[in-house]
C-alpha cells in the first residue's frame, strides 16, 4: 500500500534557484571561454613552430641543393680528361680563354678561372673577374679546406661566395684548381620565393653575418634556427608572435554569442513556463480525481514552494485510488475461481496474437471443455465439479509457456492461444494436457469418467479473420470431436493465409 511521502525539512524557492541556475551558466561559459582561449593560443603556438620547422628544413634543403650545384658544376670542370695537360703544357693565354668559354655558359658565375697548385690565377684577372680578396684566399687557401664557402663582399652589388675544385693528374698529384664565384643574389632568389608573408628569413654565413635576408620583421617572434654543417652558414626563421589570432577572436566572439543566447533563451523559458506550470498542476489536481475509471498516478515529491499544496492534494488522491484500481484492475482480467486469465484478457490480448499470424508466425487457438461436465456436476455436486477445473486450470498452467495463453471463457469452456507449432505439435500438446488432467484429478482424489474434448484452429486460416470467426471454428470442430466420441482433438484443416501447409 502506498503511503505519503513526507515533505522535505526545507523548501526551496524557484526564483532563488533560478538565479543560481544563471549564475552556474554564466561561471560555466567564463571558465569554458579561458580555458578554450588558453589552449587555443597554446595550439597556435605549438602549429607555428611545427610549420617554422617545415618551412626551415624546406628552404635548408633549397639552399644546399643549389650550393651542391654548384659545387657539381665546378668539380665536374676540373674533371675534364684535357685539362690536365692544358694546365701543363698550354699558355697563359689559352688557360685565359679556356676559362672564359667556361664562363660565358654560366651565366649565374660572377668569375671563373684557373689557378696553380700554389693559388696563382692564370690570366687576367680582371677580365676572369678575381678580386683581390679572392686572390688572397686563394693563396692562403689549404689542400684540405678546399670545401670552405667564402664570403666576399667588397665591392657592392657584386656580393658573392667562392668554389674551389682541385684539377689531379692521373697519379693523384696536385696539377691545378678551377676557381669560380658564385652570385649571393641566387641565394636572395631561394629566400624570397620561399618566404611567407610576414615572416622574415635570414642566410648567415660562418662569422654571423648575413649572406641574403628577405622580410622585415618586429618585436617578439617565434624563431627556428638551421645549421649547414658542410657550408658553416645558418638559418634564422622568424614569425610574428600574435597574442589573438582572426580565429581566437571569433572563437571568443561566438562564446559571448553563445552565453547571451542562453541566458536569453533560459529567461525566456523560466518567465513562459511559470504560469503554465502553475496551471497544469491545477489541472492534475482535477484529473487526478478521474482515476477511479483506469489511470493510476505516482506519489509527486516537491521542493518548491509554489508547488507543496498543489502535491499534498495529489498525493491524498492517488493514495486513496491506489489499493482501489489494483484491486478491480486484477479482479477485471482473473477468473476468481481457477486463477486463469478471463474472457476479457483474451479478448484484450486476441489482437495481439492475431497480429503474429498475421506476420506469418503460427498461432492455433484451442478450443475445449469437459466431457460430461454437467453430469458431474448432477452426480457429485457443484463442488466435486469445481475441483475438476481446478485440475484442469492447473494442468493448463503447467503445460503454456509464457508466449502463451490460458483463459477460461464461461463455465467449463476454455480458449488456449499456442505460439510456434505446427500440426503435429498442436496434437502433442493435447495429448499431453489430457494425461496431466487426468493426473490432476487423481491428485485430488476423484473418481470420476471424464475426459477432455477439444477443437483446434489457425488464426489468420480465413481473410479479416477476427476473434468471433476463429472461436466460430474452433467451436464447429470441437462439436466434430464431441459427435465422434468426444476425448479428442479435432483439428480444422483450413490452411493458413499467406503460409504454405
């Protein structure tokens, strides 16, 4: 039996919780917005020094490749098969001519000329375009170092980094070198096609200083810096460091975006829900009082002031209907003497078995009775015959499974609904109810000559079938079953729409 729910120790106003509730969400959203503003610039940052260090690696490699090309070029020169004896037995003339053919097809090669084994340029060197400082390296410059870059920038606009190649004889031995300066604006040329907006790049050479720069960059920047380990040059990249980019500030826009349409909408929800809430309660209390015609309701616990005399009333009602329906809604649907469902729950739960034959899975509807029933009943009194379906009733629990349905429909007829069986299986069933009937009534000790008779349809066996048309069948057959002896079952041999026998 249900009883009344106590009320809480403390009520709570709506409004006063309405208030925290807006308060909550808007602390939710400020610490959602930092939090989010916070890994997002974090984010920004990692992404720019990742995409820094792509941008380094790529023009380190631009750099090193133009480089090696060069080196390529000169090196493959002082291979040439003639040259060795050029440099042993021709003029200084033809040395002069030979190294100016050489250089007319390079165009990107400042100067380009060849030297002894000791650093002296044949030739003019003016028209091979060796400065005095190229001279001077050259002179100074070791077997072993002939790999170094040297920077030049003496004269202006004619910026450049010097290539040595060593020219051998077949021995091995040192007969000359092929020297060629290469132009520091094809460098320029790699920094600016790479170089993106913004961003400022900067070549250095061995001693720090800069070899080809492109953009110009100011205050604080992110930085990644590359090393040539063959050149001794380096590479500075920088990027600017920006604090709110275009998409935090539109992260941050759509928040506030974000929060002020919640709080409006919350507002709006609270300030339009009151009063119908106020008036639904009133309407349950009415409605409330219908229940005695089927509807049972939960006991209602409330928190809320405005709500505690409506829910108290609620409450007095469903206690009182409560035990009322439970009890007439069992009685409604229980034959009281055999405990079996009645002619009302197999008629609220025919529909449902007729819709699974409709579906295509066999149902059969059993229709059967006691033989001889009124005779025990004239014999032995109402009594003794009372106990026979209770056998019966008890025998029919014990043999339905639960997808099943036993009822009891008047006096000693009843219906049984059987789910997934066949013909064959319907017999069996019979055939086993029977011999547990009749040990049920030697369980209770009477000596009576009964049996069962029964008749068997499909449902679903006729177009629109329906409850009255199957019972209708099932009837016909269990009068067949009745003339021929009675103590058997009859089965109707109409077949099942839509199904193959």
């Amino acid at each position: 039996m249900a009883s009344i729910p106590n009320p809480p120790k403390r009520l709570v106003s709506l409004r006063r919780r309405f208030m925290w509730l807006l308060a909550g969400v808007v602390g939710l959203f400020v610490a959602g917005m930092t939090l989010s503003v916070i890994f997002s610039l974090r984010a920004n940052q990692a992404a720019e020094e990742r995409l820094l260090q792509v941008e380094a690696k790529q023009m380190q490699a631009s750099v090193i490749w133009r480089w090696t090309y060069y080196q390529k070029v000169i090196e493959n020169l002082a291979h040439d098969p003639q040259l060795v004896d050029l440099l042993r037995v021709a003029a200084v003339e033809d040395l002069q001519e030979w190294a100016e053919a050489r250089q007319r097809l390079l165009p990107s090669v400042l100067g380009l000329a060849l030297a002894s084994p000791q650093g002296e340029v044949y030739g003019d060197v003016n028209l091979l375009r060796v400065g005095p400082l190229c001279q001077r390296d050259l002179l100074r410059l070791k077997p072993d170092s002939l790999n170094q870059v040297l920077v030049h920038r003496d004269v202006p606009g004619l910026e450049h980094a010097d290539v040595v190649a060593d020219v051998r004889g077949p021995g091995g031995e040192l007969v000359g070198k092929v020297f060629a300066s290469v132009r520091l604006e094809q460098m320029q040329h790699i920094l600016d096609d790479a170089n993106r907006p913004g961003h400022n790049i900067r070549l250095l050479d061995s001693e720090g200083k800069v070899v080809a720069s492109s953009g110009n960059l100011q205050g604080e920047a992110h930085e990644v810096r590359v090393a040539f380990p063959s050149m001794g040059w380096s590479l500075v990249v920088q990027s600017p460091v920006e604090r709110f980019s275009h998409s935090g500030v539109m992260q941050i826009l759509a928040g506030i975006l974000t929060l002020v349409g919640v709080l409006t909408l919350l507002v709006v929800i609270v300030m339009k829900l009151r009063r119908p809430v106020m008036q639904d309660v009133n309407a349950a209390r009415d409605a409330l009082s219908c229940l005695t015609r089927d509807e049972s309701a939960p006991a209602i616990v409330t928190r809320y002031v405005e709500f505690a005399p409506v829910v108290e009333d609620i409450n007095n009602i469903a206690l009182h209907l409560h035990e009322q329906r439970t009890r007439l809604e069992h009685l409604s649907l229980t034959d009281p003497l055999t405990g079996l469902p009645n002619r009302r729950a197999f008629e609220t739960r025919f529909p449902q078995m007729l819709g699974m034959a409709e579906r295509g899975h066999p149902v059969a509807l059993v229709l059967l009775d006691v033989d001889h029933f009124k005779a025990i009943n004239d014999r032995f009194g109402h009594g003794v015959g009372d106990q026979a379906l209770l056998g019966l009733a008890q025998a029919l629990k014990d043999l339905t499974r639960r997808a099943d349905l036993a009822a009891r429909l008047a006096g000693d007829e009843f219906v049984v609904l059987l789910t997934e069986l066949d013909t064959a299986g319907v017999a069996a069933w019979y055939q086993r109810l029977a011999d547990r009937f009749r040990i049920e009534l030697e369980a209770l000790g009477l000596n009576v000559q009964t049996g069962l008779s029964a008749g068997q349809t499909w449902l679903g066996s006729a177009a629109h079938d329906s409850m009255s048309s199957a019972l209708a069948r099932a009837d016909h057959v269990l009068y067949q079953a009745k003339a021929q002896g009675r103590s058997q079952l009859v089965q109707d041999n109409a077949p099942i729409a839509g199904r193959a026998e």
